[in-house]
C-alpha cells in the first residue's frame, strides 16, 4: 500500500519569495509526517491567450527549502512545489504567482529597526518621530539596530542586477545604502567595511553629501538635491550607483567586490521620513555598465 506513505504537499511561503527581472527565489515548508527525500518545482507561464497555465519546466531533485530559478523578464508565472519520496510524488502545493514584470521587490525587516523608528501598515515608509527612545527603556532584539536610527530591508539573495528608489524630502538627513547581514548593529551604516551608503546632512551653509565605506568618503558637492534616489545594485560587476531621478543625472558609483549577498538599508539622523518604492522598473538611463 505504496499510496499511504505519499508527502503531503509542501506549502510555499510566498511573503518570503523574491523576484527580480530574470530569476525567483521560491521558499517553502514541507508539513510532512511522512518522509521526503527531494522537492520538484513545476512552473509555467501565465498568458493571455490561454486561460490555463500549462506546465512547462520542472526542476526535480531539490534537497533543500528553497530554490533559485532563471525566469525570462516581462512575465507573469505560476509556480507549485511538490514533495517526492519512495513511493512517489505528493499533490502539488498551491502555487504562487511570480511577475518578472518590475524590479526587485523587498519588505523591510521590522525586527532590524531601531526603536526609534515607526514603520507604515504598508511597510514602505519609515518614520522617525521627534523623539528619540532611549535605549535603557526597552529591551532590543539582537538583530536590531542600537545606535544609528536604521532598518534594513530584507535579503537581495539572486544575482544579478537589481533597482529601487527611495523618496525624500529636502531637509531629510538620511543615510542610504547596502550592508551584509552581519553589519554591526551597535555602529553606524557607512563607518565599517560592511556597509556602503549614500548620506545627506544640513550644516549651516549648505546640504553635505558623503559616500561612506569604512568611515572615509569623498566629497560630492550636489546642486540639485534629489527628492527621488535611485539605487542600483550589479552583484556581477561589483558596481552600486546612486541617481537623482528627477534629473536622471548620475550622482555617484561604488566599485566593490561583494563577498555576500546584501540587504538594502536605511537610516535617519534627524526627525523625518523615507519612503521605499520597489517592485519597479529601472529607467533606461540607469546603465549598469
């Protein structure tokens, strides 16, 4: 009675999937009593002319949780999981559906914010109030930030090249960026070698804008200060650029070799907001060459 002894099938835990223009990450949990010894991934392509999707690739031998798969960009996908033991496959688990339409899309991570900061119920702006919490008040996560008002958004684990902008406004004093998951918690974003960004101040002459990794950074006079940065990030060339995207004028690129994988990361050094927009396309001036 080989039928008793079928997975069950998988469930995909489709908050924690990623997607960007060429490829997905698709994260799932097996639920099983019984045991599994590998995972399939099925996909197939949405279109307009046909109303089903009909499967066409399947991935087999999955060991693990979680698998990165190369999609074509400007598409919309349907993706299912199932789970595979000896005597045989399990049902399909309900699918999740992928757009390689936009750019990268990413949450930020409440439980990294400082606790100073608020995040909207959509969770795209940060807000840092005009009070700033002490820290002998609360207890803080581990995974928090202590010192710099800072949140970081969630991994960006697929190669390639990926895209967001983040809206400010004039008088925002912010710092903008990456940093690997291991960045110090206790520092500040740009002061160690973890962490790249982009940071704007008010002296009293003029807006100060610093690109800082491990603290030094050269100094970039702006005359038109942006209210929309766009932040690009190549993984193949080592490249992360900043625009003005109001003017679709090039502000500054990092040339790095990046070791990990980075999450994207945000910080206010005075009462204010950002507002994140991903999931979007990045605008044809912006060359990652």
């Amino acid at each position: 009675a080989c039928f008793s002894l079928l997975p069950s099938p998988p469930v995909i835990k489709k908050k924690v999937c990623r997607s960007c223009p060429n490829a997905a990450l698709i994260r799932w949990e097996s639920g099983n009593t019984n045991p599994v010894d590998s995972y399939t991934v099925e996909l197939g392509e949405i279109s307009r002319e046909r109303s089903e999707t009909a499967v066409t690739e399947s991935i087999v031998g999955i060991p693990t949780y979680e698998s990165i798969i190369q999609l074509l960009s400007g598409r919309s996908y349907l993706i299912y999981v199932r789970a595979v033991n000896i005597g045989g496959p399990s049902e399909r688990s309900d699918p999740v559906i992928i757009y390689t339409t936009g750019g990268t899309l990413f949450h930020l991570n409440e439980e990294t914010a400082h606790p100073s900061l608020a995040i909207s119920e959509d969770g795209f702006t940060m807000f840092y109030g005009d009070e700033y919490t002490e820290l002998n008040d609360i207890t803080l996560s581990d995974n928090a930030f202590s010192r710099c008002v800072a949140i970081m958004g969630e991994l960006i684990p697929i190669r390639g090249k990926h895209y967001w902008e983040v809206e400010v406004e004039e008088h925002t004093e912010y710092r903008i960026g990456v940093a690997y998951e291991d960045t110090q918690r206790n520092g500040y974003l740009g002061a160690n070698n973890t962490s790249w960004c982009m940071r704007h101040v008010m002296t009293p002459s003029r807006h100060k804008y610093e690109f800082l990794h491990n603290g030094s950074t050269p100094d970039i006079r702006i005359t038109m200060h942006p209210k929309r940065i766009g932040v690009s990030l190549d993984y193949e060339t080592g490249k992360l650029a900043f625009f003005n995207t109001d003017l679709s004028q090039h502000i500054y690129t990092y040339k790095c070799h990046f070791l990990h994988y980075v999450h994207p990361c945000f910080a206010l050094e005075k009462p204010g907001a950002l507002t994140v927009h991903n999931g979007i396309e990045a605008p044809e001036y912006i060359t990652f060459s």
